[in-house]
C-alpha cells in the first residue's frame, strides 16, 4: 500500500454559514491523502495502474465550485466522490481551511478534515 497526496490546492470559494460568505467568497486551501496499492504502476510506470492526480483535483474543483453552508458538508462530498468514483482508493483524508474566518477575532484558519475507509 501506499498514499497519494496533494498539498495547498487553493480556490475561492462560496462556503458559509452566512449570506455574505456564500456572496463575497472567501480564500481555501485543500489538503487530500488517498491510501492505495499502487504497486503495478511502481513497476510497470503506467499511470493506469494507480491513482491520477488530475482526477482527484477535478473532483475537488468540481467540489468546491458548489456553494454550502458548512465545511462538513464540503469535505462529506469530496470524501464520498473519492471512494465511489476512483477505483482502488481504500481511504481518503480530506483537510479543508477556510483562511481568515469570519470570527471575532484573530484566526488564520478554520479546519474541518474527515478520513473513511472504503467499506465504512
């Protein structure tokens, strides 16, 4: 087994709580880990044998181009897509930073992050 990861794909984005979130947009960065047995391709140097990095980007984008209230509900999609839609993926980790919170004070980033296996 082994992981495939992608670090700091950065979008705006139209998530939150608030009107003015899903209005204005606001800065994000996703991290995503999938788990997989990507021997075959190790030794045969086929991208067909493992996970492509393109397909895990598109269905983050595609993700992130929908607007919702709650992190939760973004990183449940992603996660979902993963594991139904790329083949060979045992489980997938997504982190999803909302940079520069609308909170009432200093913040860098609000993080909500899920991990499922396949059979979960």
């Amino acid at each position: 087994m082994g992981k495939i990861c992608l670090k700091g794909l950065k979008f705006k984005a139209y998530h939150g709580y608030y009107d003015v979130e899903r209005e204005q947009g606001n800065l994000f960065e996703v991290d995503i880990t999938v788990k997989t047995n990507f021997h075959k391709a190790a030794v045969d140097d086929e991208l067909s044998y493992t996970i492509d990095y393109e397909d895990l980007y598109s269905i983050i984008k595609e993700e992130m181009d929908k607007s919702s209230k709650l992190l939760e509900h973004v990183v449940q999609l992603i996660v979902d897509r993963v594991l139904d839609e790329l083949k060979g993926v045992k489980w997938v980790e997504v982190i999803l930073s909302k940079l520069n919170p609308p909170i009432k004070g200093d913040c860098e980033r609000a993080i909500v992050s899920l991990k499922k296996r396949s059979d979960d």
